[in-house]
C-alpha cells in the first residue's frame, strides 16, 4: 500500500524480503508489517487514513526543522509509530491495552530500523499523561475514545494535533460532540468507507 509519495507498506518479514521491497521502490521509505502478526498491515481504512494524515502533518514540521515528537495511542502493530520515527520524529510512544500487541510493536520496530519507538502496556482509560506530544494518534474504539478525552486533550503539547480514528460513521456525531465538550477542536473530518477519522486542535 502506497502512502502519498512517502511510504510503501508490504508485508515482508525477512532482512531480504525488506531489501528486495527497497529496491522496487527506491524513492520511498518502506515500513514492513507481516500479514501474520493480526494486529493491521495498515490496510484497513482507519489506519491508511491517519497514516495519510501523519505525513501531512509532519510535512511542515520537517521543512521548519522542528524536533517533534508522537504518541499512538492503541498502537496495534506499531505502524502509526514506525511511521512517525521514519518521519523524523525525535521522541517516539505507542501503547495498547493488548501486550501482545506491545511485544509485536516493539518487534515490528526493531524489524524497521525504528530504535527510538518505545512501547508499553496502558489502559487509556486509567492513564495520567505525564508528557505532552506534538502529534498524538488514538486509532480506538470509540467508546474508548468519549471515555479517554480528557486524558487524550491533556496529552497534545501547545499547537500540537490530535487524531482520532476507529469511529464508525453512526458514532461519529456523538463521539466528536463529547471531544468537543473535553476541548477538542474538530479541524478536518475524513470518512472512508464506513469508517470516520477526525484531526484538530485542543483548547
């Protein structure tokens, strides 16, 4: 899978089968994710679209020179992570609730040459933010999600951006309505399928 003109997504698993995908797309960064570690390839629709976003997002910091950093929250496979490390991102956090999602993150990490992504095993819904990030990515069921705002909003460093996916269109009204009330600025809305993700700001 093809991500803007930034990154090819492939399932490759082996030192060869990763330089073999280098080689057919030299132009590109490739972020490998073996189709047999059933947390995402980066496939599904929730997960492709805060892909887009997050290179878009980190376009302007990169041409500013800015160090920025990046949460995933519900990182799955660790891709939104990987992705983030290889957009140059200096200070790299994933967590799930699923520690086998957090061991096949850390290993998907090591896989693509990503060592500053770091991972642990958090529930969001207990979690007391003691850092703030520049991008922060919740790709999480939305109930999840309504639970978590307040904890989510304290989580964006000033002028930072928070993502949310894995809302489905007929949650989307409620869900953005409770991110509103806990300060979140809806500044875009991409529906894909089914599937709605939102990107915006937090007061």
């Amino acid at each position: 899978m093809k991500v803007r003109e930034t990154f090819v997504i492939c399932t490759a698993k082996t030192k060869a089968e990763i330089k073999q995908a280098r080689a057919k797309f030299p132009n590109r960064e490739i972020i490998a994710v073996p189709a047999d570690m059933a947390f995402g390839t980066g496939h599904h629709a929730t997960t492709a679209t805060v892909l887009r976003l997050l290179v878009d997002s980190a376009l302007p910091l990169q041409a500013a020179g800015k160090k920025w950093s990046m949460a995933d929250l519900g990182c799955g496979s660790g891709i939104l992570a990987i992705a983030a490390e290889k957009l140059g991102a200096t200070r790299v956090w994933g967590c799930d609730y699923d520690p086998a999602a957090v061991k096949i993150s850390q290993e998907n990490a090591e896989r693509n040459d990503t060592p500053k992504a770091r991972f642990s095993r958090i529930d969001v819904l207990k979690w007391e933010p003691k850092q703030k990030w520049d991008i922060v990515a919740a790709n999480i069921f939305f109930d999840v999600l309504e639970a978590a705002f307040p904890q989510l909003v304290r989580s964006v460093a000033p002028g930072g951006v928070l993502m949310l996916s894995g809302i489905l269109k007929s949650q989307a009204k409620d869900c953005l309505a409770a991110g509103k009330r806990a300060g979140f600025v809806v500044e875009k809305v991409v529906t894909k399928g089914k599937w709605v993700t939102a990107l915006g700001s937090v007061q």
